[in-house]
C-alpha cells in the first residue's frame, strides 16, 4: 500500500474523487459503477483509443485479482463493446458495499497505471473532464457541509 506522505497531491485528490463518486447513493451501486467506469472510458479512449483503454482495463482486473477471488471467473478480455455488461453482470452478485470497495480499487488501479504513463495532473484533469458534473456537485456539497 501506498505511503500518504509519498502519495502526490493529485494521487490523493484522484483516490478521493474515485472514493467520494462511489460512496454516492444514486439507486443501486452496480449502476452507479458501470456510469463511471463509461464516463471515465469514453474520455480516455478519445486520447489513447479503444485498445489502449482495454489494456489498462484488463491490466487492472488482473492485478486485482488477489484481493478480489471473484474477478478470476470475470473475463475482461472479452470484446471491448461487452466488457462493462459483463463487469455490471459481476457486480450485481455483490452486496453494496462490496461493489463501491471493488470498483474503488479497480478505478484507482486504472487511474493509477494511466497516471503512471501520462502523468498525474493529465490523468486528473481526464477525470474531470469525464465525471465533470457529478464531480463539481459533490466537491460544492463538501465545501457547503464544512
């Protein structure tokens, strides 16, 4: 696990962000995973294409795995058009809470991976350009509770 105090100020704005959306309570937690995971994809995709995406995205089940025994009967390598039904598929066997702890790690595993590639700030600002709206309300409602 990461360090805090080596973690930059975009890891942590990123993990936060990622954490914040998926704590959201917008109907069932499988739905609200699948909307980030296609927000997010289609932003990336437009910079690196769909096999660019889908290598981060298989790279990411994968090194999850471990921590998540369920994601060995998923198959990510399926075709790439599929691969968030069948990801929804997965997550609706889930409890709640078990989907927001999943799909936390999964995205800051992706998001880490593309940070790692492209840089920090470029991966935080993709992500903001993705879950824009959901993201300014959720950091306007922090600001208003604090």
């Amino acid at each position: 696990m990461t360090d805090l105090a080596t973690m930059s100020h975009y890891e942590l704005h990123r993990h936060k962000l990622i954490k914040t959306l998926n704590a959201q309570e917008h109907g069932k937690a499988a739905d609200m995973a699948i909307i980030l995971w296609e927000q997010m994809a289609a932003k990336i995709i437009s910079i690196i294409g769909e096999k660019g995406f889908h290598s981060l995205y298989v790279r990411s089940v994968f090194l999850n795995v471990p921590k998540f025994s369920w994601l060995a009967t998923y198959n990510p390598k399926s075709e790439i058009n599929n691969q968030f039904l069948e990801l929804k598929a997965c997550f609706e066997l889930l409890m709640p809470e078990q989907v927001k702890e999943a799909n936390n790690q999964l995205l800051i595993t992706l998001t880490d991976i593309l940070a790692s590639l492209i840089g920090a700030p470029l991966t935080t600002n993709i992500l903001w350009m993705a879950w824009g709206d959901i993201a300014s309300d959720l950091v306007t409602k922090e600001f208003d509770n604090e």
